[in-house]
C-alpha cells in the first residue's frame, strides 16, 4: 500500500512539470504592447493614442483571440507593417550595435578612469606646490592679525 501511495506521489511530481512546459504562456495585450511601436505616431503602442494604435491593439486582440503566442504575433505584425512596427531591434547583424555600442563606451570610459585616476590623486591641489608656500611672511601675518582686529 505505501509502495503504491509513492509510486503515484513520484508519477505526478514528474508528470507535473512536463505538463507546465508542454502549455505555451498565453500571449497578452500589455506583454506585447510595450515591444511594438505604433507605425504612424513612432512611439511604443503602450503609450500611443492615435486611431493607428487602436488599430494596432485590436489586430493583436484578435490575433491572441486566436490563440497565437507572442512570437507569432509579433511576426505577423511586421508582416503587415514592416520591421519598423518592433521596438527593440534585432538581437543579430547591424541590429547588434544597438546593444554592442553603450556597453563598449561604459568599458572605454571605465578603462579610462581607471588610468587617469591615479594621476589625478596624486596631483596636489591647484596653487599650492607645498607647505612652505602655504606659510604666511611675517609681514603678511602681522597685517592679518591687524585686519582681523577691525572685525572684533
């Protein structure tokens, strides 16, 4: 009896995370919304407000109406209005530089400053070489200490 008890327990532990990948996520409005411009106002179909977005949102209602998942939808989407209807870029050939590009500055700049910091720590402050410049003459001294009179 206890043999069968967690033969089923073990079955439907293995069985339950096939089942999870066999069923494709549901596509959504909101998922798909912020990755598509809208073609006439070019900016994402999330913030859009224009008869064109309208347009736009009910294909894609129909389309998960349909039951297409979000690849195929946004397919479809730049079969009917072209690549400029995808707001983020391709993840391959001149699309690439997109991401490529503000990476290889952060790491220029970053390399940069790495450089120059050390330099720039040991300067000593603009004006003053050392201590003995920083020294009031004698002179200089008994005139400050006359001023500093006035004001007590």
């Amino acid at each position: 009896m206890r043999l069968a008890a967690l033969l089923c327990a073990l079955a439907a532990a293995l069985a339950a995370p096939a089942g999870a990948v066999a069923a494709a996520p549901k596509a959504s409005l909101v998922d798909i919304e912020d990755e598509v411009m809208c073609v006439t106002c070019k900016i994402p179909l999330n913030i859009a407000e224009s008869d064109q977005a309208d347009r736009e949102r009910a294909l894609i209602r129909g389309m998960i109406a349909k039951g297409l998942d979000k690849p195929r939808i946004k397919a479809a989407l730049v079969q009917e209005y072209g690549d400029g209807v995808l707001a983020l870029p391709d993840s391959g050939g001149f699309g690439l530089s997109a991401y490529a590009v503000p990476f290889a500055l952060l790491a220029v700049l970053a390399g940069g400053l790495a450089l120059l910091l050390p330099s720039w720590r040991r300067r000593s402050p603009a004006g003053i070489a050392d201590d003995s410049a920083a020294r009031l003459s004698d002179d200089d001294a008994r005139r400050l200490d006359d001023d500093l009179v006035q004001y007590d």
